[in-house]
C-alpha cells in the first residue's frame, strides 16, 4: 500500500510512523486510519521490529477527527459515529495496547480529542516542551472517546480527568507531565534526539521481557493482587527460561552489555 498521510519507516529494530496531514494538525480521515491499520499490521508481523514510535510532521501532533471529512451539519443527516469508532478508533487503541513490543508516542506539538487520547493509549508518552493537550470533545458535544474516559481517571484521578474532559482546557506538556498524564516532558530542542536515544534503548533491550511488562502492567488495570501475582509468576517462569535471561545474567557476571535476542 502507498502512503499518502502517514510516513512508515523501519531501520535499527525501530518502526516509526509519522502522521503527515501538517495543514490539518495531522487530524484523522477514513484514509489515515486505513493507512495506520496497513502500517501497524506491518509492524506486528515484522518481527525484526523491536519498538514502535509514533509521531507527527509539523506543529501538530494530532487535532483528533478530521471534522470536515464527513458532512456535518445543523438538518443533515446526521452521522453514525459509533460505527466510526468500531470501525476506526476502537480497534487502533487495542492494536497498540496489544502490540508485543514498547510503543512510544512522541507528541511534537497540539494533541487534541483523539489525538490526545490515541497518544495516552500508548505505552509511553514523551513530549516536547511546547505541546500540549486538549480533550477537545466538550466543546463540540461529545464525549472523550478513544480510551479517554478510561485513561484519563487511571492516569491523572477522577477529579482531574472531570476537569480536563467537561473544560477541555489546553494544558501544556510540563503540566501533563506533573499531573502524570504523560511520562516526560523535553525541552524543544533536545526533543528529536531524545526520541531517538530512547527508542534505541528500547529496540536494544529484551523485547520479551518489554512484552511481558507490558501485557503485566496493562493486565494489573483490572486485576487483584493475587492474580496479579500469579501473572507475575507465570511471565517470570517463561523469561526465566528464555535465552534473554541467560544472556543478561552472563553479560551482567562478564561486565559486558547484553546482547538480546529480539521477538
Ligand atoms: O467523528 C468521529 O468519528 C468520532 C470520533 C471523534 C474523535 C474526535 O477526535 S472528536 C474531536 C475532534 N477534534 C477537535 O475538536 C479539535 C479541533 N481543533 C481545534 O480545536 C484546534 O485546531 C486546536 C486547538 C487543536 C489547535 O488550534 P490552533 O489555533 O493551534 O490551530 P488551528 O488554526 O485551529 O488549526 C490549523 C488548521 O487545521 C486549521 O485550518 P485552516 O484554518 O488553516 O484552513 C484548522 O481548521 C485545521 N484543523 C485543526 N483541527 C482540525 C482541523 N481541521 C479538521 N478537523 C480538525 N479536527
């Protein structure tokens, strides 16, 4: 498939996809999601990827529903938007969620509505300094949707997400860093080659043990101690017999740095 509004680039166990609408703040169409669904299954099935990096040209990260890819308007007909989302934002968010490998949004600037919430699906969220966050749906009726009325109270408490999601106020990187929302926030000019230091760090790490803290920590969301623990124990049990350990523990006893298999 051609790409016209992402970019899809692998090099060094890394994908990058990069959303790439700059003039509508990389705001999603039916086309966007359908390249982003091609890219991603390219992704899963390329086990030579060891992270994904998500990301967008220009000064937006993602303004959320591109409003004028459909006709809305006062006595139109109006717009099934429940199958927008089964068809296009529910499955991107369990996609990422479900990846085996660490995902990472690296928002370059305005994240809104579901851009905003596409970026927190994510497993890690880093910003640069003049980004910012809106949850921008109270302001056209409707209601935070890809994730957000789940992530938002886990991520920043209910009196925060209630804030955030009935005022649908901007807040800057550095506050959705302090309030937790987000990882890290980074200054302007550092950001692209931090980007580029973590998302190594990460392709160079134990991909299995990465999957594994992820499925633990995304299944400790509605889990009890008890089976959580079980969950530990179980992931554990597997890595512990994988050649990753092995090798991490030889590494560490040789004062050398490992060398990880990958997927
Ligand atoms: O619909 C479904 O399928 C259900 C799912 C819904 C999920 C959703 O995401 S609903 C929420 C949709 N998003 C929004 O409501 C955000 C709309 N955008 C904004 O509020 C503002 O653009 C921002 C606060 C994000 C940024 O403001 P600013 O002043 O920095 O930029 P701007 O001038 O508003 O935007 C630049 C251009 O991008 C502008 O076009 P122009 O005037 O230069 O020709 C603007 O119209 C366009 N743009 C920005 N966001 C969108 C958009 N065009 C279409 N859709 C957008 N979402």
């Amino acid at each position: 498939m051609n790409y016209e509004q992402i970019r899809f680039e692998t090099g060094e166990g890394i994908a990058r996809i990069t959303l790439n609408r700059p003039d509508r703040l990389n705001s999603f169409t039916a086309q966007m999601h359908g390249e982003l669904r091609d890219a991603l299954a390219r992704v899963a099935a390329d086990t030579g990827v060891r992270a994904l990096l998500l990301t967008g040209v220009g000064r937006g990260f993602c303004a959320g529903q591109d409003l004028a890819d459909r006709a809305v308007a006062p006595g139109a007909a109006p717009v099934d938007l429940g199958e927008s989302i089964d068809r296009h934002y529910r499955p991107l968010v369990l996609t990422l969620r479900q990846l085996p490998l660490p995902v990472v949004c690296a928002v370059n600037g305005v994240a809104a509505g579901a851009g905003a919430n596409i970026a927190l699906a994510c497993d890690l969220v880093v910003a640069c300094k003049s980004a910012s966050f809106i949850q921008a749906f109270c302001r056209i009726g409707l209601v935070p949707d890809s994730g957000g009325t789940w992530f938002l109270p886990r991520l920043v408490g209910n009196a925060r997400a209630m804030g955030l999601a009935m005022f649908g106020d901007r807040i800057s990187a550095e506050q959705a860093a302090d309030w937790g929302l987000i990882w890290k926030c980074v200054e302007d000019a550092a950001f692209a080659a931090t980007v580029d230091t973590l998302m190594l760090q990460l392709a160079q790490a134990s991909t299995r043990g990465l999957a594994a803290i992820k499925r633990a920590m995304h299944a400790s969301e509605g889990n009890a101690l008890a089976q959580q623990l079980d969950l530990e124990r179980d992931l554990q049990r597997d890595l512990g017999f994988g050649a990753d350990y092995q090798e991490g523990v030889a590494a560490f006893l040789e004062k050398r740095p490992p060398r990880f298999s990958g997927r």
